[in-house]
C-alpha cells in the first residue's frame, strides 16, 4: 500500500512558529510613517494593533512560543494533512511526486484561521472589545469572524463589493459566526464616501476596504485593525503550515525539490516555504526552487516595480517598500479575489529582490483547466486562488516527465473552493473571460507612488 | 492538554464493512416484487445492479472485505476525525462529554461518498459504462459524481427541482466533476412527464426522482440504477464510520451512553450505529440509547403506520416493509433535502418496530438554532440534515446538567453547511418558517399504499 496522506497527530502539532527575519541574509527595508517618512516605531502603530503583534512585526527571535490558548483552538482543525497526489500524477503519466498540503478542512475552508486566532487572541489579552477588517473573497472576514468569536470579540468586516455581491456564501459564513459585513466602498467610512461621489458604480478592491477599515479603527478608541495578509506577524503565524509540513514530509522520506504557492498578500505561501527557505538561505538546499504565482491580472512581482507604496487606496497605512502595481490600481474582476491586491508582503519582495525565489503569471481560463484536472483526478474542488498552483504543478511535472527526473513537487493547497462554485459554472459553461496585462491602468497607477 | 481529535492514520483504517443482517433478533421483512407480490429474488434486481450489491443487499455475511481498489479510494479523505466538542460542552455547563464523528471532510462535504465509491467500483467491475440516479439535497448526486469520476463512469442525475434551483452550488458541484444533471420532474423520462401533465409547477421529491432514474436505468441496456441510501447494501457500506469511531472512542477510553442521528433514508446514522447496535443485541450493553431524529415536516418513524410500500412516486421499485408517510407524500420545503423521503431503511424500520432505537421529531428553526450555537462554539457550520442531531445532542447534554450525570453523548455528524448557506441566511435574518407535520397530506398519501 503506498501511502496517500501523511498524517500528524494533534500531539504532534508544532508548538513555535518560525521567523525568518533573523536568517535574512539581509535585512528587510524598514517601514516608513506615511506622513513623516522616517521609519515608524512600535508607538506609531499602538492606535491599530495590540502590542504583542507589534513586537511580533520586527522580533529577531527566530522561534515564537504559540500560546496554549492558541494551540487549543488550532488542535480544533489542526494539525492538516500532507496529501500525495497518486492519481493526478497517474493521469499526467509523469515520473515527479506530487504533495499538497491542504488549508481545506479548517472551518473557514482556507488556511486564513492560522493568524486569525492569533490575532483575535491578542488582542482579547490585551482588553480590546472591537475589531475591524476588510476582505476580498472574504475568505480573511470569515476566518477572522470565526476568531473573533472563540475570543468573544466584536467584528466589522469591510468586504469588497464585487465579492459582496459574488459570493453571498461568504457574508452569511461571516454572519453565522457573529459579526457584521458592510459592501465597500461603503458610506461608513470618509474612505469610502469620497470613491462614492467619484463613482458610486465602483466595485472596491482589497487596497480601498483596507483604508475603510484603518479609517474604523483609527477613528474608534475600542476598536483596532488587523490584517490578514502582508505583514510580518501574518506570515509569522501561517509558519505553522510549513511546520507541520516538514514533518510530513519526514514522514515521507522526502525533501521537495519546488515548492509551489499563488501569493496575493502572499501569507499562506510564506507560510509553507519560510520554514524551507532557511536551508536555501543557509546554503544546505541551494537547488531548492520556491515559485510564486499570481494572476495575469495582478501580476504584482512579474510586472511592477520595487518601491515604497501604501498598503492602502487612501495612503492612510504606513508605507511599505514592495513590488506593487500602485495603490490606486484597481484589478479586474477575476474570480480569485484573493490574488487582487495591488501590492505584496514585504518579506516576499525582499527574497524575490533577492533572487532567492521565482515568480510567474498566468491567466485564469488554464488556472481553471487545471483546477478542473485536479477535481477530476484528487476529487478536491480548489480554490480559485490555489488552482493558480495547481496549473504550474503540472506545467512542472509535465517538463519532469519530458525530462525523465523524479522530482519532489510541494503544493501550498490554501483551501476548498465550495464557496466559488460559480466560477466553475463559468468556466464549464465557455463564459469564463481571461484578463491581460493591464498595462494602462497599472502605468497611471504608478504615477500615484509617494515620493520617498 | 485535553484531547480534541482522535485521529486514525490511514493504515489503521477499517478494511471491513459491517453487516447487520446476521446479527438481528429476528430476519428482516422480505422485499416483495412490486408485480407479483412475491418476495423479490437476485434475478428481478439484475436489470439495475450489478449481482455484487445485490449479493451484499441479502448478505449472511457479518463483515465484508473492502475491495483494495475503494480502500485506495477511501484513504484520499478517510479516516474521518473523531472531535470532542469541548466548548459546546463549556457553553452549555454540562457534565456530559460530547464527541461528534465529522464525515464534513470529504471532498463532497458529507458521508455520501463512502458508498458511491463502493457502488462506482462494482458496477466498473461488471462492466457497466453509465449510472442514473437521483438527488435531493444534492449530496448524493455530487458524492456520485465523484464516485463515477474516479472509476470512469458516465452519469446522469436527476435532481429534485426545488433544490436544482436552491442550490445551485451542488448543481455546479457534480458538472465540475463531470456528470450531467437535470432538474426533476423532467421531460426525460414518462414519469416526469406525467407528474409535469399534472402540475407543471411541481418542486419535485425525492421519491418522484427515484422514479425516473430508475425509469431510464430500466429502459436502457448500458445503465444501471444506482440508490444513496435507504437499501442495506448502501447502509452497508456506511459502516465503516462506525467502525472507524469504535477504534477511535477506544482511543478515548469511553464508550457511548447516547448515539443520535439524522434519518432522511438513514444510510449516514445506520452508518454509525449499526457497528453499536449489535453490543444492544448480543445483551453486553443493554442501556445504551439511539436516537434517530427526523424533521417535523417528514416525520416518517414518528408519525408514520409500518407496512409495504413503494420506494418511490411512481410505483416502480420493489415494496420494502417500512415506516411511511406513502409513497405520493410531497414533504414541505424544509432546508434540510436530505430529511423529506416519504419512506425509511428497513433495517432502521425493523430494529424501530424492535424497540431497539427510539425516534424524535423536530421543527427546523429550533434546529438551525442549534446549528448556530454549534458554529459559535467548535466553528464547523453544520449541513442543515445534522443541525437535528445537535439539537438533540444540546437537548441531552442540558438533561445531564440537570441530573448531575456525565453521559457520552456521540454526535453522527454528516457534513458541512457550506452549500447550504442560503439556509443560515434565512434563520439569522428571521425570514424561516416552521412547518407542522402535514396531517392531511399524509392521510391522503397513505390511501394509495398499496394491496399486499
């Protein structure tokens, strides 16, 4: 019997997560305040987030303690399984080995409850009482709602009209678990009330429900903001899943030659190839092969420039120096609404910039094709977003079978796609539309970015 | 650190299914042929399944191997988890410890795919190139979408029309994984036909689409009929999670005082109690309870007489011995598909008739209720058939807290909601209706139960 899934058992789960800023082999760019320019210090960012995430941003520890508290709820769906992919690897009729490591079977459906809990954690310890967010697919708003609630914890989502109105799925998910969800752009916000008298047709994007939500809880003393993806402490948290891998894959007998992950803010692939990186950046693993992918329509590391840019539509966060498409750039309704953002974590510009990752671009009518291939050989319905690594796993494993190598493939599986069943009425149908470059827009975009 | 999960790895997943037949005090009433009157024999069924299942479906055999092939099937999901809802159990003050075996991580969300894997593999193995069927709720239909995908099998589902157009999510579901569906009543087959004469506005039932997947399985040399629940061999096949879940409350140290379950045809609570109920029988544990809960709306243990009836509308299928509400009922439009069969497993029937199970109805907003105390507890949103199981469940455990008594309370937990949302929104915005048990709907189905 040759084994389909690598299973850990809860007593087994990884109790630290891994932070890769001390193995940089270069410090990451410092954050700047958006009005004085000057590095932003931990007291600037105390009006939004609790102090515990703030030490987390910039720690030089390389392993933090999980809290019990955390862990306990974690040991509800975690540790997930470490899946190997015998059918589609059959059907491809390649010789390379196909993992997946798979977010699916949390409650929200994604691997977005890592850091949820974590951040709901916190900031109940440290007497917060109200929480607010944005959210694109609405996979974070319905994670964080679900970590709002084990937290007792009071939750406004800001989630993005065209998701809003795409995928009522996702705002009744966010409701049941006991918070609010408004459209954005909304007129609860000053944020959104100016895009509203510019254009009341406007279907939002990640970038303006963010400054709807900073706005929230800037202008509320019971209320701070947390974010589901782009920074340090987020990707901190999601190292769990890398963790846990790394044991599967001991268990397997194997070492992943590729690593395969879509980034949109880029947390759930940071948190699968961080824990790996550290023997690349050590010089043990040098051949190791990390590639991003994103959507030909936000083809943030593919196609945008290394600059400081606001994480916001409104400039009100601090600014980050990434790859970006500009913080007004406003990307094309693709159905993975996750991948839409205009910019990127900074950890992962920084290795990219490093040349210590790869990024691609793809379209999303083949990012479909392979998403139907894999529910047609794993039975798993992925996600939107995942899909996009589904498709450069087999463009990888097609080249291993002309190339004859056996070569150990790691997908990051970032969760089910239950919820974006209509796109894949879409695609079945031929009404599925793909998206180009948008070259235009990102150019007037970019001429947007702050002067640094 | 408590336990949440008890987790089985692949290699110790059960290679056997149970069967009840031998074990049961007294033989099971014989299915009679809907023609002659007369007990049905293997050659009547051959026209629609394949000899195996219909070997399995009159088996003397207390286990069954599991065909290697459908293991290798089983372990890309099984084994399930086993959970302690610890916060229920915190939220409620009980004394009671409450396990719930979560069937939600298959690929199809619920239980069903245990025995449409089985049921593709044999009738693949008997050369059968297409499969008609049909579905409710829509889980079964996509479950064997699923099943005939991994085994090559062209299928065809009719899908009971009220949930074709509420769920388009399932409907979606099956297309993705390759198989055709229709809306039923349809115009393919005389049955639908007829019905749609009659009401062209008809919502269709459960039994009604019966009708025409076994019409087309009859009428057609390549197609077999195929049934997700109801008959033995398909409750057969559910066994492994009760088998599965007596390893895993080994692991626990516990055994349970209280087993409960949704029935709609009873195939996903046989599953779990049937590898139980046989400690009842032999005498070993005679205190132990199993509660089978049932919709107010179709409450066929409850309400029903216990005599032969059809399986389905149109009076095609061989008369099986059973608790009915008469096989013409058209259930109210309860959220919970899965529930409104007119009829019931005869085994369930028969150890019901035993007085070895008891039953229960219940309305459906107290139920979604209870669904939602359950998402704001252990997260997991509930599919609208096992949402009954935790109110009863929550109705035990609160009994406990009275009395002082620590009881092990297990949950038959059969799937997400995830499809199902429409139906939360529904219940948190205050727009659901309570449906009384329809008597006068059901005194006129019960005159046409046929002349035995």
């Amino acid at each position: 019997m040759e084994r389909t899934k690598f299973i850990l058992d809860e007593k087994d789960m990884p109790t630290r997560w891994y932070n890769i800023l001390p193995d940089l082999p270069e410090p990451l760019p410092q954050v700047l305040h958006p009005g004085t320019k000057q590095p932003v210090t931990p007291d600037d960012l105390k009006p939004i987030f609790p102090m515990a995430l703030i030490m987390q941003e910039f720690s030089p520890e390389r392993y933090i303690e999980i809290p019990e508290e955390v862990q306990a709820i974690y040991r509800t769906w975690r540790p997930t399984i470490l899946h190997r992919a015998h059918r589609l690897e059959k059907a491809l009729d390649t010789p390379a080995k196909i993992f997946f490591k798979y977010e699916g079977t949390s409650q929200a459906g994604s691997h977005k409850p890592n850091t949820a809990v974590a951040q709901a954690y916190y900031n109940k310890k440290e007497g917060v009482k109200r929480i607010a967010t944005e959210t694109g697919a609405g996979q974070w708003g319905s994670a964080l709602a679900m970590g709002c609630m084990f937290f007792d914890i009071e939750l406004k989502v800001y989630m993005v009209k065209i998701s809003y109105e795409q995928k009522p799925y996702r705002r009744i998910l966010i409701e049941t678990w006991g918070a609010t969800v408004v459209p954005s752009p909304s007129t609860d916000t000053k944020a959104g009330r100016d895009i509203l008298a510019q254009d009341p047709e406007c279907t939002g994007s990640l970038g303006l429900a963010i400054s709807e939500a900073v706005e929230d809880a800037a202008t509320r003393d019971d209320t701070n903001y947390s974010l589901g993806s782009v920074l340090n402490h987020v990707l901190l948290h999601q190292t769990i899943i890398g963790e846990e891998t790394r044991k599967q894959m001991e268990m397997a007998g194997e070492y992943p030659d590729i690593i395969i992950g879509c980034i949109g803010g880029g947390s759930n692939f940071a948190g699968q190839f961080l824990p790996w990186i550290r023997d690349k950046i050590s010089g043990e693993k040098p051949d190791l092969r990390i590639i991003c992918v994103e959507p030909k329509a936000a083809p943030t590391l593919t196609k945008g420039p290394y600059a400081y840019d606001f994480g916001d539509v409104a400039g009100l966060t601090p600014l980050l120096k990434m790859y970006t498409l500009g913080h007004t750039f406003i990307p094309s309704p693709i159905h993975a609404g996750g991948l839409r953002y205009h910019g990127m974590a900074p950890i992962i510009c920084h290795l990219y910039n490093l040349g210590l990752i790869e990024a691609r671009a793809e379209y999303q009518i083949p990012v479909f094709e392979a998403g139907v291939k894999f529910a047609r050989t794993e039975g798993i319905i992925t996600a939107p977003e995942p899909c996009h690594n589904v498709k450069v796993a087999i463009d990888e494993a097609l080249k291993c079978k002309e190339s004859g190598e056996s070569k150990n493939i790691l997908i990051a599986h970032s969760g089910h796609g239950h919820f974006d069943l209509a796109a894949y009425d879409e695609y079945l149908s031929g009404r599925m539309k793909d998206y180009e470059f948008p070259e235009d827009k990102v150019k007037e975009a970019l001429t947007h970015l702050p002067k640094v």
